[in-house]
C-alpha cells in the first residue's frame, strides 16, 4: 500500500481488526520511510456496479459518494457512526446482490431512503430535499405532511 504521505510503497500493517459488523477489515498501516500512519479499509465486492443516471449518462459506481451523501444528511444527528457504515454497507449489498450490473440512480436513491426512513426521520427528510429537489419550503411542507399519518419513527 502507498504511503499517502510520502509516496513509498513499503508500507507496514501494525493492526488488523474486523470493523463495520465484521463486513471489512481495518487496518493501521506505518510508513518506515517518513514516519507517517494511515488507516485503511479492505471489503469484499461481488461485482463492480455501473450507476446508471437519468439522463443516460453511465459512471462507476463509487462508495465514497454514497457515504458522503448519506453522512450529509445524518450530520448532527444521535447516530452512532459504526450504525452509519453498517448502513452503508447494508445497501451496497444489497446493490450487488440485486443481480445486474447495470443500476439506475433512481433505485439506488429510494433504498437510501427507504433505509433512513427506518433509522432516522430529520436524515430522512434531508436526503429527501436533495434527492427529490425541493425548491421551496412548500415542498418540504408536503413531504413532511405525507409522513405524519403513516408516523416513519426514529
């Protein structure tokens, strides 16, 4: 693994644990050449996913995006960080098991939100504003409306 820091290739792993529910591997790495430590994350991944977006346009799919998203919309909220990234592995399984390479947006944004709506209804509705681009406070008015009678709990 190359040292972020310094560019050297001969790095050393100091520690190895299971980390996100025994999903990945976290590993504290040491660089002999400038001192420098660092962390990494080694996971299994069944099959490289193709993101599909609604105009056509087709990227690779990128976890870090994913998390990043979802990390924005539950910032500040009582949510143990180790429940985030059991989240966010939760729903890249379920991405690759869904059998096609191929995934429209559109599916990958309702199982984030199907999923939040599970954990934590304030993440809910910020993803929402985002991924259903509300563009006045009468959008959130009537999304928020929808969820009273069916009461999606924290």
């Amino acid at each position: 693994m190359r040292c972020p820091f310094c560019g050297n290739v001969d790095t050393q792993v100091k520690d190895s644990r299971p980390a996100e529910d025994n999903v990945a591997i976290r590993r504290r790495r040491f660089c002999p050449a400038c001192g420098g430590r660092f962390t990494t994350y080694e996971r299994v991944q069944l099959r490289d996913l193709v993101v599909v977006k609604t105009s056509g346009r087709r990227e690779d799919f990128d976890r870090a995006k994913l998390e990043r998203s979802i990390r924005i919309a539950m910032q500040k909220r009582p949510i143990d960080p180790e429940r985030i990234d059991q989240m966010i592995s939760g729903i890249v399984r379920r991405l690759e098991s869904m059998g096609d390479t191929d995934v429209p947006s559109k599916v990958i944004g309702e199982i984030v939100m199907e999923t939040l709506a599970r954990i934590d209804t304030v993440s809910y509705v910020r993803f929402a504003s985002v991924y259903k681009n509300f563009q006045a406070a009468d959008d959130f008015d009537k999304f928020v409306s929808e969820l009273r009678p069916g009461a999606v709990g924290e």
